[in-house]
C-alpha cells in the first residue's frame, strides 16, 4: 500500500541560501497516537491507508513519501526583544508542499523529527507533552474560527527524550499555509542580501497575495497584506482571551497564521496584564500588549523591506510608515467589531468602545472569568437567565462592590441593546455564535497532558473531541466549561524545547 501526497515543492526550489537539505532521523517504534481524518480529507490525502503502520512510518519521518524534498528552513529572529541572527529549524523537517484538492497549498513539516543544521546542539526531538498540547490548542483554534496552523497526526516514537527529566518522545505533523516567518526576512536582511530578499517577497506573494503581483508597487501592498493579517489575527486572540506567550518575530507568520504554541494560555480570570510563560518575567507578551508587540514586529518586517519599497530612503521610510498605521487602523475596527458582537450588537454607535472597555474594567477588578461572562450575557440579553453571567462569570468571589458596578453596566447595555431593536432570540442566537462554551481551559491541558504521559490518553482524547465543537453546550461536557479550581500559585507553561 502506498498513500499519494501531491507535492509541489516550491520553497525548495528558492535555493541553498534559504534552507539546508535534511533527511529526517529515524525513530526506534513509531506508532500514530492520533490522526486528522478531516484534514486528510481537506488535503486531498488517504486517512485509510494513513491510518496505521505506514503512517506511523511517513508521519513520523521514518519513510519519506514520493516527492519530499526533506528541509530546514533558515530565519533568524528578534527573541524577547534581543536579535539573534541565525536561528532555522532546530527540530523541524519540511517534508514539502501538498497541492490540495482545491488548489490550496500546503506546508507538511514535522516536529521533533531530528537535528538539522540550526539544531545549536539540540536533539532536535520533541517531548510527547509539547507535541499533545500544539496539537490540540492548535485544533481547538481552528474550531473556534482563528487562522492557525493545523495538526495532522501525532505520532510516538518509541525513544525518549531527555529534558528536565527523561519524557516520551513524539512527533508532530504540521500543516501550514506556509511557514515563512518575519524572521526568514530578517534573515537575509541581516546578512545584507537584497537579492534573496526579493526573491523571498516574491515568493510569497506568488503564494500568498497573488493578486498584487501585477500591480505597480507591489512590495509595498504586500506589506499592508501582512499587516492586515496580523491585525485581524490578533483582535481574534483578544476576543477569545489567548495569550501566545512568545511572540517572538520567528513565531509571527507572514501568512497571519498562529504557529508554535509551547508557552501559549487562555485567559481563566480576566486580567490585561496576564502572563503565563515562565521564561516571561518583565511581562513583555502579555495578554493586553498583544497589539503592541505584534505591530512592533511588522516594524521590523518593515526595516527588511525598505530596500524593495523604494530607492529614496525617505519615500522608503514613509511606506513602512503607512502601513504600519493601517496595521493600526485594521487592528481598532476588528477588535470592535469582534466585542460588538460579543455582547450583541448588531449596529455600531461611537460609544460602543467606551461600553466595551467599561466592561472590562468591571471584569478586571472582579477577576470574572473571560469566557463564562461574555457567554453567559446571552442568557441575560433574551432574559432566560438574568442573572446567569453574575452567578457563572462573576462567581462567589465577587464582592457587593464589583456587582453593583456590574448590574449597573448592564443596564447601560440593555438600553444599547434596544436600540438595535433586534429579537432577543436572535440576540441570544448571535451572541452565542461567537461566544464559545469551551476553550482549552489551561487546567483541563494540564490534566489530559499529564494523563497522556502516564499511558492514559482517555482525558486527552475526550477534551480534543469537546473542543472541535466549541460553541455548543452539552450536559455531559458542563465540567469542561466550568471555571477552574482556585489556585495557589499563577499558573504557568513552559517552552518544551
């Protein structure tokens, strides 16, 4: 049996300068631990003949298909503010592109495959843990409607790993719209390459923008494309209460995709200034200086690009500087626009932003849990509950104080709302559309990861299977909406390298 994959592999053909050739390393026992059937069949790919030893063997780089061209890709990186020049695949393999059946490409790559030329004295493996919680943040997040790379399979490996401790080893098979980086422009910026610069814009235009590639100043339109993307992907991480954890300009996805999720969390209790990685102690990724970072890193993107905007260093520099206001600009209107129809609104007035932010002054000084409120304000917007976002969202620990606050807030709401004049039903109906039930609760993650290690992927297997139907409430599944046990101590992830 033999399983087809439709290759095409176009970032290969950039050349030597922009990666390095590298076979996979073999694994002692590979066997799948689950594969994306729904994927497969998106990607135009066999799930039954994928399905089992021979996956196991292709999905965990012991078997190349027909048509890899196995590679590590090249980028450097701002790391919490510090420049690094080469960073590259440490412990990633690009198998190549799978051509779907649509038309679509896609980058097939795998994670903890073995050491490349950028591994910087790594094993260039992956923990078993790391792989679980990409693989099904990363899917919860494609349910819940943000652009994010997506998890094929995860396969063991038979070895182990090495970290703090000695852990099971395993593989992830990623997909991506592609996995060109703002640092793979840095990259050749660094090293003062304009040519490869040009042929790495290019590129991605060609893949990603194609429609600009005939204009008369496209290097410039592409760069308010990816920062359009960027815009709009973060207002989706603070409308769903994420925190990436390390958005590092090696971690920001030309496509406007999420990518690498080690030290990534949700928001329990809301908090602007929350932070869960433990290797970010001054707080620079925070859950509110999300916005921020992501715009300071397409100013960055834009230092690479200023020899393609325009010869005139000034016209150059005022290029950049337009599209970063437009990063701005899209970045407001989303972010509105995805909290307008979080509490309902259908119509826009120039006081919703001020209602909006009162709210989450409310909820900040309460410590309500992020998801339980906005969910639980449709049961209050049809009436059917009045009191549901309070007693679930607030919860006990709300004084007399912070629920005066915020019955008064809601009443300034239900006169906003009827001045939309919409059906109650259909408000509820809406709301509840865009308001998810279920999100990765940081402790249910926990919980399946540490099952999963110990052989027990019965808790794993249930939540990932809540979580591709995030919007809909059932009773068997009220103790993985319910808001987390009180904790001692903040909770906190860890990179996983």
């Amino acid at each position: 049996m033999t399983v087809q994959f439709s290759f095409d592999n176009s970032y290969a053909r950039l050349g030597a300068g922009f990666h390095q050739p590298v076979a996979p390393t073999p694994v002692a026992e590979p066997g799948l631990i689950l594969l994306n059937r729904g994927l497969c069949a998106e990607l135009g790919l066999d799930a039954e003949a994928l399905d089992g030893p021979l996956g196991a063997e292709i999905l965990s780089g012991n078997r190349l298909p027909e048509g890899a061209e196995p590679i590590a890709a090249a980028y450097a990186g701002h790391q919490f503010g510090n420049f690094v020049p080469q960073l590259g695949d440490g412990r990633a393999i690009l198998l190549g592109e799978i051509v779907a059946p649509d038309g679509r490409r896609f980058d097939l790559q795998l994670k903890g495959s073995g050491p490349t030329a950028f591994s910087r004295s790594g094993d260039g493996r992956a923990a078993l843990g790391p792989v679980l919680r990409e693989y099904l943040v990363s899917e919860a997040m494609a349910a819940l409607g943000i652009a994010t790379t997506r998890a094929l399979a995860a396969t063991r490996t038979g070895e182990p790993v090495l970290r703090e401790s000695v852990l099971p080893g395993a593989v992830l098979a990623r997909i991506a719209s592609s996995h060109v980086r703002v640092g793979t422009f840095q990259f050749h910026a660094a090293r003062g390459d304009r040519e490869a610069l040009r042929r790495l814009a290019d590129h991605v235009i060609a893949r990603h923008d194609s429609e600009i590639a005939g204009g008369s100043d496209p290097y410039r339109a592409f760069f308010e494309a990816v920062c359009a993307r960027q815009a709009r992907l973060v207002a989706r991480w603070m409308a769903t209460g994420f925190v990436h954890g390390v958005m590092n300009t090696d971690n920001t996805s030309i496509a406007g995709e999420t990518i690498d999720y080690g030290p990534c969390a949700f928001l329990d209790a809301y908090d602007p200034d929350a932070v869960f990685s433990s290797i970010d102690r001054g707080g620079r990724y925070r859950y509110a200086n999300q916005p921020g970072i992501a715009r300071w890193n397409l100013a960055r993107l834009a230092e690479c690009l200023l020899p393609l905007f325009d010869a005139d260093d000034d016209k150059a520099v005022a290029i950049a500087e337009d599209g970063l206001r437009g990063f701005a600009e899209v970045f407001e209107a989303a972010h509105l626009e995805a909290f307008r129809a979080k509490i309902g609104l259908a119509t826009q007035e120039p006081e919703d932003a001020t209602l909006i932010e009162d709210l989450f002054a409310v909820m900040a000084r309460a410590k309500a849990d992020f998801t339980l409120t906005f969910r639980r304000l449709g049961a209050v917007a049809d009436g059917s509950d009045p009191d549901a976002a309070l007693r679930e969202g607030f919860g006990d620990r709300a004084s007399l104080e912070d629920r005066e606050a915020f019955s008064a807030w809601t009443e300034r709401w239900r006169t906003r709302l009827q001045r939309d004049a919409s059906d109650p039903a259909e408000i509820r109906a809406g709301m509840d559309r865009v308001n998810p039930a279920l999100i990765p609760r940081n402790h249910l993650v926990e919980t399946a990861l540490g099952a999963a290690a110990s052989g027990d992927l019965g808790p794993f297997l249930r939540l990932n299977a809540a979580l591709a139907a995030p919007f809909t409430e059932r009773p068997d599944q009220a103790d993985l909406a319910a808001r987390p046990p009180e904790r001692e101590t903040p909770y906190r992830t860890f990179c996983g390298t």
